[in-house]
C-alpha cells in the first residue's frame, strides 16, 4: 500500500503547528522559523522533532524538502 506524501504544511500541522514545534523545541528556535519552512525545506538539524511530534520519517521529510527546493530553483 502506498501513502500519499505529505506536504511540509501538513506535517507541521501534524506536529501540532508552530507554536507546539516551538515550545517543544525548548528554545532552540522560534515560530517564525517554522514559518518559513514551507517555501526553503526544514533545516536537518530539526528533523529529530519533527520525527517524534508528527511521527514523520527521515525519507518522507527528505522528500518533503525535495519537494520544495525543487520547486523554488525550477
């Protein structure tokens, strides 16, 4: 069975939204970074909360990103 890719959008709202990332986080970065991750990718170094708030993989995020640098360079 194959699942539909989720978008970054849907994965931070699967991780409950910025604000939960950010307070989740413990000040490792701000809301307004999680902001901008739809439009230049989610910085690997951030990947590890994303896998366990929004039970994402290291491929399904690899491809997210993929997804969206591909298109700002086209």
């Amino acid at each position: 069975m194959i699942l539909a890719m989720r978008t970054i959008d849907q994965i931070i709202s699967d991780a409950g939204g910025a604000r939960n990332i950010e307070a989740q986080a413990n000040g490792a970065f701000k809301a307004d970074a999680v902001y901008k991750w739809p439009t230049i990718g989610i910085p690997d170094r951030h990947w590890p909360i994303l896998i366990e708030l929004a039970k994402a993989t290291p491929d399904e995020l690899f491809m997210a990103n993929r997804s969206v640098r591909g298109r700002a360079s086209a």
